[in-house]
C-alpha cells in the first residue's frame, strides 16, 4: 500500500536520493558556527546562535508570550526558560507578568544603544550576504517560497517566517 502526501504524490515512488533534509540541517549547523564566529568578529561575546534566535524574533515583535516565543524558536519550553534566564541576566531582555493573564509571562527586548544595533546589523547583512552570493532575486525569491512550503508542510500552525 502506498502512501499519498497532501499533494497526491505517491511518496513510494520519490527517488530515494532526495536530500533535502540532509542538507537543511547541514545548512543549519554551518550557519550557526559561520554567526558564533561572526558574533565574535564583531565584539559581540555574550550571545550565541541560538539566544541570537530568540532576540531576532523579540526585535521583530516585542511583549511576546512565552509559548508564542517557544512556537516560534522551535524551542521547548525548559530549554527556552534556561535561555531566557541567561539572555535576562546579561540585560538582553525584560519579563513581565501579562496584565491579562497573571499566569503569563510577556518576553521584551531591551533597548539597544545605536552602537549595538549597527553591529547587529552589520552580522545580519553579511550572514544574509552569505546565504545568498550568486543568487538572483528571482531565485532568492523562489527559495524562500519553498522554504515556507515545506515548513508549512511540517508545522501546518506556522505563518512562514
């Protein structure tokens, strides 16, 4: 009996030497290492790849839940409390009782000097630089298109990014 995905492809069928969740992971780790060391570049010494997850998605949406937080890191719940400890202790971020729910915690980034955003910003630029060299929009585009798909393929809750 085979077995039929979402899209109707027989998945029996797929060519064995699919790699494609080989290689996301293997993109995974080399990205991390490539920002542990470009973090270290630029004097930044008290944040690693993975805490660096967590601030980029704080940067983007500020007084955010804890189980929003984990969602959207693809963090559990014990290692994000860990994480969020140690990012709160070196003055990275702010936790507060929701005022809607006292049995939530809303997770905020600090405010950053200009100093810190500039060089934040320049890690990003060349991290994305990286990822990207020789890649047209076009391509760069239909990527991160597909990226959505199969991330929406895995967690159907997920809005992409």
């Amino acid at each position: 009996m085979s077995k039929t995905g979402r899209s109707g492809t027989d998945q029996n069928k797929l060519p064995s030497a699919r790699a494609g969740g080989f290689l996301i992971a293997r993109v995974h780790y080399l990205a991390d290492r490539l920002f542990a060391r470009k973090l270290k570049e630029y004097g930044i010494k008290d944040l690693n790849p993975a805490q660096g997850r967590i601030m980029f998605v704080l940067w983007r949406s500020n007084d955010i839940s804890m189980q929003e937080l984990a969602r959207q890191t693809s963090l559990g719940k014990s290692t994000l409390t860990s994480m969020l400890d140690r990012l709160e202790a070196a003055g990275h971020l702010n936790r507060r009782a929701d005022s809607r729910d006292r049995r939530s915690l809303l997770v905020s980034a600090r405010e950053m000097t200009t100093e810190e955003q500039q060089l934040y910003a320049a890690v990003s630029r060349e991290m994305t630089g990286k990822f990207y060299d020789g890649l047209s929009e076009a391509e760069i585009d239909q990527f991160e298109r597909t990226l959505a798909h199969i991330l929406n393929n895995l967690d159907p809750d997920s809005s992409g990014v």
